[in-house]
C-alpha cells in the first residue's frame, strides 16, 4: 500500500503562508475600518482665510484594558493632519483638591483618652457552616470644636499614575463642637480594620469651606496651588505652593502608623506626605480670581485694594512677574480661560454697560519680560465656558476661541436613552474688538465602529474585535481643563 508523508518543509511554508494572509488580512482591515481622518473641519462658514496663523494641536485617547492608543491632529492655517498614536498624553493631566477635618495632633492623645467605647461581635459561617470565623471591634467617639484641616492634592503624573500630597492648613474652631467616630476591627483575635478618628463635617461644612479659597494646576510633574486664608486660621498663609513628590495609594496605605486609637497603632488622619514649597504671598486683604499655566507659566489673577493684578512666574516659582491689570478690567468680574499660546493669558468679563445692560468680553494678553507687549479682546455671543481656550494672532487682529461642545448620540440598543459626548470642540474666529465672526467651523472626530452603552461609558468595537473603553473628551495639546 502506497503511504503519502507530508514533507517537513511543505508543513513550514503553508504555516507561513497563513501567517502571511493573516498579517495582509489585518492590515487591510485597519486600512479600510481604521478612522485615518479621524478629525475634520465641517459646518464651515465664512472666510477660512481667517484661520491663517493659527495652529492647535491635541486628540482623543483610548483605554484599551491598560494600553493607550489615540488619534492625533494637528492644524497649522486651517490644514488638518491626523496620526495614530501610542502611549499617554501630558494633556490629559489633571489636578483635584479637596480639604477635610481630624483631631488636632497636639490634642489627640488626650481626646483619644476621654473617648467613648462601644463593643461588638459577630460570627460569620462559610461553607454550608463547616467554617466560621469570629470578628469583634471597638468604636470610640469624640467631639471638639478643634479640628485641624488638612489639604490633599491629587494629580496625574507623567507616568499616568494618579499621586497624592497631603498637609496641613491650620487649626479651626468651629462654633459647635464636631463628632469624630474611629474603629478597630478584629478577626480571630487579629486587627483587620483600622479606621482614624473620622468626622462628618456636613453641618459644619460652610463653616470650614468659608475659611479657605483655594485653585490649583496641574504641572509638568506635580500641581500648583492657590490658598487664600479667609479665615485667618493661625498656620496658614495665603499664596502660591507648589507640591510634588506625591505617594500613589498603595505607597499610602504603606506608610507605617503615626499614633493609635485607644492601644491600636494607626495611620492618623493628620500624616503628612508629598513635599510643600511655598513661593509666593499674597497680600493682606487679597483675593483670588482664577489660577491658570500657560506653556511652562503659572499665572494667577487676583485682587486687593490697589485692584487687579497678574502675578506669572515659571513652573519653578522663579521669574516672577506683577502686572497691573487694573485699567483693562476694572470692575474685577473676571475668571482666567486656558490660551494655546505659552506667552498669552486671557480671562472672561461682564462689564456693566451705561444702559444697565452687561456684554460678555474676552481678553487677551501677550506677555514678554514682565510687560504686556500686546492686547486683544472680543464680544462672543455668551460667556466662554471652562472648557474654552483662546489665542491672539500674531498682528493682533484676530482672536481664535475653541470651546468643547457635545453631541446627543442616540443608542440603538435596549438601553433606551442618549448619550452625551463630547467628540469635538467649535473654532470661531473674531475681529479684533469687536462681536464680529469672521469664520466658524466645527472640529469632530469621524470614527467607523460598532457602539454599545454598558457600565456608564461608551464602548467601541474596533475592526481588530476587541471592545475598547475610551474617555468621551478631547483635548488640546498644553490644555489641562479642556
């Protein structure tokens, strides 16, 4: 009987074959499915010549369970290019602040030894009641008009990684006493919760957010923040600090414990991480206006009694710079917006009219040496919003405004709603001084995927049949609020 062997050879080149066709079939799909003009300009009207000199950059990122994928554009005198691009975008950083309350650190071991205990104790079964575990506590309770507020500053590093600074900002009485509650669990004799001494400072809370304004910015690598000491809470003093060195939460939850709850070591609510520089100081009397970074700057609007100033500095709190503002905004009704120029800041006014009436206004200032070398504004049609940023063209003559704005995407599955996203932003371009437009346009992303809603976010089944997560925002290249 005739045998048929197959030849090892053969075996090789049929795997590379259809290695080969698998390779030429995923490229063609990419090419074919993948949005390569994922940004353009529609719903243009009137002189695109207008967008001449400008350039804006930015795009949109993907989570794709841990790795980043996005698509870049960038747009010099209204020509768009788009990109495929990897890896984490510094514009996608961000910075939060948030205060809250703990026992005073020099009167805690004395409220800790007044506090009041209460017992418990249950039993937990598993496995049908062939195992069981016994777990027990302590809860302590005490109240004091003292409390000691701290300030925690979170932001995004260049890693991606969210790092944390905390420290504090003074001691407060408050006019009633505040209730803290702390815990400590065990399992089988063994402590498994360690909870501080903790408050809901909900009835108090306009009490002690009264006390402290407070703005703050993201930076190359840790954030800027603004406090403005309202209060006269003994500690503290009003100004610009600049943080970093900042701890993730695992490198938190290591830290080892700094006082104790009745004789259980614990991490107190006072523990102090990150580093704290500050650089600057407001006057007495101050006020804060807004807190922006522009290029490698910080700029930092604020009032006192002489009127309006704009204090600039580098992200190092060196090269500072006051300027008096106060003839180009009088009134003092203002707020920063973010410019696409690393030499510009701009703001938002409402100016009283003699009518009675008030006209919404944008302003511009171009910056070099510490003096104001150039100066535009506009009269847009409503206020800006947050997520608008502004740029002046280099003679002056035009003012570009590129504000986010969000589409109601209708799903087609049985979830039954809309979704809000924000998948592009409008550019208007405008005479100098002037409410007129000379030219509007709309910059969207085009993207050909099969969409799903699950979870509070909006996936995306791309060609290669993985379902990727993405953050429904755009941003802008040196725009951290956008």
């Amino acid at each position: 009987m005739k045998q048929n062997f197959c030849h090892p050879g053969r075996l090789t080149l049929g795997a590379l074959a259809v290695c080969l066709a698998v390779v030429l079939a995923l490229a063609l799909t990419m090419r074919l499915c993948w949005p390569r003009d994922a940004f353009s300009l529609t719903d243009l009207e009137g002189d695109t010549a207008a967008l001449e000199g400008f350039a804006l950059g930015g795009g949109l990122e993907i989570d794709t369970n841990g790795h980043q994928l996005g698509v870049r554009f960038t747009m010099q005198d209204g020509q768009l290019t788009n990109t495929l691009t990897t890896g984490r975008s510094s514009a996608l950083q961000n910075a939060w602040i948030g205060f809250s309350t703990a026992l005073p650190a020099a009167q805690r071991e004395a409220l800790d030894a007044q506090a009041a205990e209460g017992k418990y104790s249950e039993w937990n079964s598993a496995l049908m009641g062939l195992a069981q575990t016994s777990s027990s506590g302590i809860q302590r309770s005490v109240s004091t008009d003292q409390v000691e507020i701290m300030l925690t500053v979170d932001y995004d590093a260049p890693d991606g990684v969210v790092r944390s600074v905390r420290f504090p900002c003074g001691q407060l009485t408050l006019s009633q006493p505040l209730t803290f509650a702390a815990e400590i669990g065990y399992r089988d004799g063994e402590p498994y919760v360690r909870q501080d001494y903790t408050a809901n400072a909900s009835e108090q809370w306009n009490e002690i957010s009264q006390t402290w304004e407070s703005r703050t910015a993201v930076l190359a690598d840790g954030a800027v923040v603004a406090l403005n000491n309202t209060g006269d809470v003994p500690g503290t003093q009003s100004g610009l600090y600049l943080v970093g060195d900042g701890l993730t939460q695992s490198e938190i939850l290591a830290l080892p414990a700094d006082a104790t709850v009745g004789d259980c070591p614990v991490q107190s609510r006072t523990l102090a991480y990150g580093t704290v520089h500050p650089v600057w100081t407001m006057p007495q009397g101050g006020k804060l206006v807004d807190l922006v970074t522009t290029g490698d700057s910080i700029a930092l609007f604020y009032l006192d009694d002489s009127g309006c100033h704009l204090l600039t500095m580098d992200q190092q709190g060196g090269n500072q710079q006051i300027l008096d503002l106060t003839d180009a905004l009088p009134d003092g009704n203002f707020r920063g917006l973010e410019t696409l120029r690393p030499d510009e800041v701009a703001c938002a006014t409402e100016e009283a009219q003699p009518d009675g009436g008030r006209v919404d206004r944008v302003q511009v200032f171009r910056l070099a040496a510490g003096r104001i070398t150039a100066q535009g504004s506009c009269l847009p049609d409503q206020i800006p919003t947050y997520d608008t940023a502004v740029a002046m063209s280099e003679d002056g003559s035009r003012l570009l405004t590129v504000s986010s704005v969000s589409d109601l995407v209708d799903l087609p599955d049985s979830s039954g709603g809309q979704l809000i996203w924000k998948k592009g932003c409008t550019l208007e371009v405008w005479q100098q001084g002037t409410g007129t437009a000379l030219c509007t346009a709309q910059l969207k992303s085009q993207r050909n995927v099969a969409k799903g809603w699950s979870y509070g976010r909006w996936n995306e089944l791309w060609p290669m049949g993985r379902l990727l997560t993405r953050d429904l925002s755009l941003t802008l290249d040196g725009i951290n609020t956008f």
